[in-house]
C-alpha cells in the first residue's frame, strides 16, 4: 500500500505528518552527529540536547511547576500500574482507587499484589458509562494516594474536570488523553502516560511526579522500579528508549510551534469530536454511543450499530475507503473511533459523511 489511510487506531496511533517527514530525514544521519538517531549513545551531547528539550517542552506545554520531576521511563501503563504501588503504597494502610472502565481495574488489581485497596467508586453497575460526580467521592484523608484514569481508551469517559481529592495525591493515568488539553499539574501527586496515544510511539512512558513522592520510593524497590533513582539519574539510570524520546520532542515541538499550545489543540478535539457525535446522536438510534454525554471522550468514541449484523460490512466498507483500525475493543466489540491529536479534522468528517451514508443505505 502506498497511500497513508486515515488510522483510527487506539495506539499505537498516527502521528502528525511533520514529525514523520522530520524522523525520516534524520533517520540516516541526524544533523550534527553524523550518524542516525537510531546510533546514538545516550550519553551524548546530542542526546542531552534531546532529551532536556523534550522536557522543556513538557514543562512549557503543560505548566509543570519547579517541583516537579519529568521522567522518560519504558514499559508502558502496566508496568506503572504495579510500579506505582510499589512506591508509594507499601508500608502505607491503604490507597484509594476509582474504577470508571478497564484500564483503571486493571489498575487496582496491581496494586493489590502491592498493599491494600480501597474502591471508592465503581461504574461496573452501570458498564462504565460514566465517570463519578464530586459528591459520589469521600477518599480516605490516611490513604497513600487516591487513583483514577482521566480517559478510559475502552469505554470512552472522560472526567470533565479534575476531581478534588482534599489533602491525598492524587495519581492519574492519562495515557489517552495526554496532551490533548490543558491540565492543572498542580493538581496532581503523580501524572503519568505510555507515549503511543498523543505523544511519541510506542516504547517511552512519561511520568510527572512531585518531589515529596519522588522521596517516598523504598530503598529496597529494585533501581529500574525506583522514582528516586530515577530522578536522581534523570531517566538516564540505564539505556532509555532514545529514539521515542525523539520522537516525543519532534511531537512536543509541533505542539508548541505548529498547533500553537494546548489550548488550540483541545479546540481542534473538541471539534472533531462534535462532529462524530453528532452523527450519533441525529442517526435515530442506528448508532448508539456508549458514554453518558456529560462524560464523553473527546480521544475515544466507541458506538454500536443498532443490528450487530452490520458490523462486519461497516468495517469492511469503511476500510475500502480508507477509514481503518475502527474495529472496537475485543473485550466490548461494536466500533470506536480513536481521534487523537494527530488525526486531521478532514479525517474525522470523511468519516462522519461515510456513516451518514451507511445509514441511509442501510436503515
């Protein structure tokens, strides 16, 4: 195939076509270093210049107080998951947990191999179609943190806005919506993503962590495990992914310099994500969205046709258009839409005009 489609894929996802044709010019010999980006050791003046500039950019893009650690680590939300709990659980008496879909579960059921757990709110009644109201939530004041994912990839909710959480940090997964707004940083304990969604490839995860938490990891915590040691190493503890940190600070760049912040970029999401539920909404119930409207995803927009049926030849026709990776999760089925950063507004109305289509063709 030699034509880009338009990739709706969860992640790994698309990335903007600038950072794509700058990695691609740089993928034989990055300017100034004479070999490829892929060759370079991270000890390296360039790589240096590399990776300080990606967390500037984070530190601009996102306001991230002095106080704050930036680190690039690998293994993806998993791997924080448990490595969360490690850190800042043991020897505590408990954290506090809210489960508004899959990744949040999965989650909680990390940190039990950790600690105790506490569920302070659980949408599983309802199949995580909503995210909790502030007077839904009473956390514990002893509890180590309180933790909730900002956008769940799966079930596509979203929080609105940053639940209060009192005196406990709050931790936050935001792999899936990361980037993609403003965020008051100041608001959180510990904030973290896998990159493949709005920020880089797969293969470097960020994680924002404030100073007091930083200084809670136990000695006994393994080193490639320990926020302390890796802040003190600055994410250089051992060989990092190289060539994703790159690419977050190509992604980062385009941000700042092309999107113009990220306020621009959320109108841009919000729009497109209108544009998609709209069609939803006005089809007469031949799409149905999963996600209460006040908590909505503007990242993830999982529906179902009326007659599963009709599932496999949406597919299948979207895909000759070149509107692909809409197949929903396995674990829920129907289709989603993952309409990331990246993704360009004509994408987005390419396809709301392919459904408004299909439906007519099909109702």
């Amino acid at each position: 195939m030699e034509k880009r489609v338009y990739n709706f894929s969860p992640g790994p996802a698309v990335l903007p076509m600038p950072v794509l044709e700058e990695a691609q010019r740089d993928l034989l010999c990055l300017p100034g270093a004479g070999a490829s980006i892929l060759e370079i050791s991270h000890r390296s003046k360039t790589f240096d210049k590399i990776i300080n500039g990606a967390e500037a950019n984070l530190r601009k893009l996102l306001g991230i107080p002095e106080n704050y650690r930036v680190l690039f680590l690998q293994g993806g939300a998993l791997l924080q998951f448990g490595m969360i709990a490690m850190n800042l659980l043991r020897g505590a008496k408990s954290a506090d947990y809210v489960v508004t879909g899959t990744w949040s579960k999965k989650a909680s059921e990390e940190a039990k191999t950790q600690g105790a757990i506490r569920l302070v709110w659980d949408g599983k009644p309802t199949n995580f179609n909503r995210v909790p109201k502030q007077n839904e939530l009473s956390f514990d004041s002893g509890a180590a943190y309180a933790y909730l994912c900002s956008n769940e990839t799966i079930q596509g909710v979203q929080y609105p806005a940053v639940p209060d959480t009192g005196s406990v940090p709050l931790v936050c997964d935001s792999s899936s919506d990361f980037l993609s707004r403003p965020v008051p940083v100041e608001k959180f304990g510990l904030l973290y993503a896998c990159a493949q969604k709005n920020a880089g490839p797969a293969g470097v995860t960020i994680v924002i962590i404030r100073d007091d938490l930083v200084a809670r990891s136990p000695s006994d915590v393994p080193s490639l495990l320990n926020y302390k040691l890796l802040a003190e190493a600055k994410s250089l503890l051992n060989t990092p992914p190289t060539f994703g940190i790159y690419i977050v600070k190509l992604v980062t760049d385009w941000l700042l310099n092309e999107i113009g912040g990220l306020e621009k970029m959320a109108e841009q999401n919000r729009r497109k994500a209108k544009i998609l539920y709209d069609v939803i909404d006005g089809s007469d119930g031949f799409y149905q969205g999963h996600a209460e409207p006040g908590c909505r995803s503007i990242m993830n927009v999982p529906f179902r046709l009326r007659n599963p049926a009709s599932d496999e030849p949406f597919l299948k026709q979207a895909a000759s258009q070149g509107l692909c990776e809409l197949k929903g999760h396995r674990s829920v089925g129907g289709c989603r839409a993952s309409i990331y950063n990246a993704m360009p507004v004509e994408g987005v109305q390419l396809l709301a005009n392919f459904m408004q289509e299909f439906r007519d063709k099909n109702k």
